[in-house]
C-alpha cells in the first residue's frame, strides 16, 4: 500500500477485540484510524468497507483516533488515516498512511490471508 511501513515498528504486535472495540475478521481486518474533519479519511472508509464486502471473513474496522490516543501512541500513529491489515491471529501484517488505492488494499490482504 501507498505510504507502507513496517508493521514491526511498534511495541504491539497483535490487537484483539479488547484494542480494537469490535471483533475482528475472522480471516483478516482492515483497521482505519480516522480523525473527524479528514476528508481523506471518508474515502478511505468507502474503500476498506468496499474491500471487506468483496471477501468473506474480512472485516473493516474504523477508530477514532482523537477518541483512542492510548492506542494511537502504542501503535505510533501521527496521521490519518492510517490502515493496519491484520491476519487472522490480529497481527499487523501491513501498514501503511494516507488514503490507499483498492488495489493495494486487494494486494495487502493476500498477505493477511
């Protein structure tokens, strides 16, 4: 994806329901970190909700960066939106910022998957 980094460079390595505020997808997720008045932002979630319809057991997850800083300081996250893939198990397996296209989100799921 556009603006990818590496998915190691935090402390956490897996995020569950209790981190994320929803369950996870049952063979991957896409978790967007969005803020209020980030255009941006918008047209991330119509992706990442697009993406999540076309494969079965993914799910899109979007979080309130403002609402979340805890997790936002764990995870090192100074913009938005921001996109982390998760597999199965709810480790970060891509990541990347800035609003990506729908064919990279397609791609980095085949990783998570």
């Amino acid at each position: 994806m556009h603006g990818e980094e590496d998915a190691q460079a935090t402390g956490l390595t897996r995020l569950g329901a209790a981190e994320l505020g929803a369950e996870p997808g049952r063979r991957a997720s896409l978790v967007q970190f969005s803020s209020a008045f980030c255009q941006p932002c918008r047209a991330t979630r119509r992706i990442l909700a697009d993406v999540a319809a076309l494969v079965e057991g993914v799910e899109h997850i979007e979080i309130d960066a403002e609402a979340r800083l805890e997790l936002v300081r764990a995870l090192g996250i100074d913009k938005t939106p921001t996109v982390l893939v998760l597999d199965a198990r709810g480790r970060i397996v891509r990541r990347a910022a800035g609003m990506p296209r729908k064919a990279d989100v397609i791609a980095a799921l085949g990783a998570a998957i």
